[in-house]
C-alpha cells in the first residue's frame, strides 16, 4: 500500500516534504483515491488480504480446475505461510471456486475461441515452422496423474517442444511453447493450432502467442478431427509408452515418456510420407535445402 507513504512525506514535520498533489502525480494515481483512503484508511491486515486475494485470482485463472487446497498448496510454493482456513475465507470473499465443484452437465458448453480455425484440417506444409500443432494428454500413475503438453511440426511431424507436470495449469502450455520456440531458434508467424482447451484460452498463453509473434488458431467445437494428426502422435505415445505397463511413480513415467519421443520417436521410426526417413533425418535434408536456395 503507497498511501501511507504519500501521508508520511506530506506530513508537516517531514524533513523533505512533498506535496501530495507533486507525489500523487509522480506515483500515478488520483488525489482522489488518496484523500478517499486518507477518510478511511485500510488495515495492514485488509491491505495483506486484498494483495492475497489479487494472487488467488491469478493463480485461480491459470488453474481453474483447483479449489482452495490447492490454491494453499501454490501459495506455499510461493513462499506465502497461510493456512488452508484462511485461504478457503478468502476464496469464499472473493468468490473463488472450483470449475468442477458443481456436477457437470452431460453436455458442457465448450469454451468460447479466442482465435480463428487457420488450419481447417489441412494437416500439411511446405516448410519447417510454418504451422504447430498442441495438444495436452494425461495418465495415470500410483502417485496421480501426469500430463503432457506437446507441439508438432506439422512438416516434419517432430514435437518441437513438450512441457510435463503433475498439474494441468496454463503454465504447462506456456512452457512447452516456450521450449519449442527454444529449440526452433524463435520463428516468428508460425500458426499454433489448438483445442479449445482453458490452457490455450488462456491469458498468459494467448499473451505469449503475441509477444512471439505467432498465430493462434482453434478448432471447432466437439470436432476431434480438426486436430487429428496431434491425436495420432498421442495414439502412438498411448500404444508405446503409457499402456505397456502400469507407473508407479509420476517420474518413472516421466523418464519413459522422454526416452521415447527423443530416442525412438525421432531418430528411430520411420515414415512413409517423410520418405521413409525418420523425423530428424527429414529436418537435416529440408534444412540443407533451404541453405542451399539462401
């Protein structure tokens, strides 16, 4: 809270005093709402609890799933020491619940898009980095479940980025975006084609999509087969991967899953329409193509 610090250097016996109106304007904000809380000043403790509030909602919209346990459990993270009572008041104040703490419907309404179909099912491309595809999956493992956000490229069919946690929060997608854009050397209009997930309709992913220069695109609503070569690379992680055996630990899984996509997946199988190359085999000869026509 600033407004007690405007009080203290406006106050007459202050050693270097400073008008309010000189202080307000410097720190951005209204005399108004200054003299408003000087006739009602807010509490250390009303001041903690809304700066509380502000960082339930934001971890709130990046997990919407999460009720007030696991927003505790964030906070903790964060280094906040606060009971899970006191968190579940403030969610009740500020009117923070569950996206699933009432029974669903049968048919849910899906979520609105926050961008065009680019893609509309046309599943090819002439060059590297011209359209990505994303998508998150999930298992189970005797500790929970663990979810894997990946992105392909749809000329190689190469996941260029994948991000995996034992959360399904918008920061999953964020960082698998970021590892692609990594291991791609941040290309700039690449179509990022996607469900209409909450990850994806995200603020945080939606922001990182522009501050990247990418372009986002969404599928229909209740049409799988508008991203269906992302569900095929999903049927054959399902196949090789998550059903050979039973996980007992969210790491053990994770390790396979990793050992898969970059040891056989990539460099091992494979495909008939990259001409019977596999992924990275492909990627070498479409990049010596280009340098040779640069």
């Amino acid at each position: 809270m600033i407004y007690p610090l405007v009080r203290e250097m406006a106050a007459p016996g202050a050693r270097v005093r400073v008008p309010v109106a000189v202080a307000c304007r410097v720190l951005e904000f209204s005399e108004q709402a200054y003299y408003r809380w000087l006739t009602s000043p807010q509490s250390a403790r009303e001041a903690e609890e809304e700066q509380l509030i502000g960082v339930l909602r934001e971890l709130h919209e990046e997990d919407p799933e999460g009720g007030y346990r696991v927003l505790a459990d964030d906070l903790h993270d964060l280094g906040y020491d606060i009971s899970e009572r006191r968190v579940w008041r403030l969610c009740k104040v500020a009117g923070i619940q569950s996206a699933i703490t009432k029974r669903k419907r049968r048919y849910q309404r899906a979520g609105e898009p926050v961008g065009d179909d680019l893609v509309e099912r046309d599943f090819t491309a002439d060059a590297l980095d011209e359209k990505w595809l994303t998508d998150i999956t999930e298992h189970w493992t005797g500790e929970g479940k663990l979810y894997l956000c990946a992105i392909k490229d749809v000329c190689s069919n190469r996941i260029v980025g994948y991000a995996i946690d034992k959360r399904m929060k918008a920061s999953l997608a964020v960082r698998a975006l970021g590892n692609a854009l990594q291991q791609r050397g941040y290309p700039a209009g690449v179509i990022v084609h996607s469900d209409r997930g909450s990850q994806f309709r995200s603020r945080k992913f939606q922001q990182a999509l522009k501050r990247h220069q990418l372009k986002g695109s969404m599928g229909r609503v209740g049409a799988c087969g508008d991203n269906a070569a992302m569900e095929s690379f999903f049927s054959l992680l399902q196949k090789n991967v998550l059903d050979r055996q039973s996980w007992r630990t969210r790491q053990e899984l994770r390790l396979a899953i990793v050992a898969w996509i970059e040891g056989k997946y990539h460099r091992k199988r494979r495909q008939r329409r990259l001409g019977k190359l596999t992924r990275v085999e492909f990627e070498a000869i479409m990049m010596d193509v280009v340098a040779l026509a640069a």
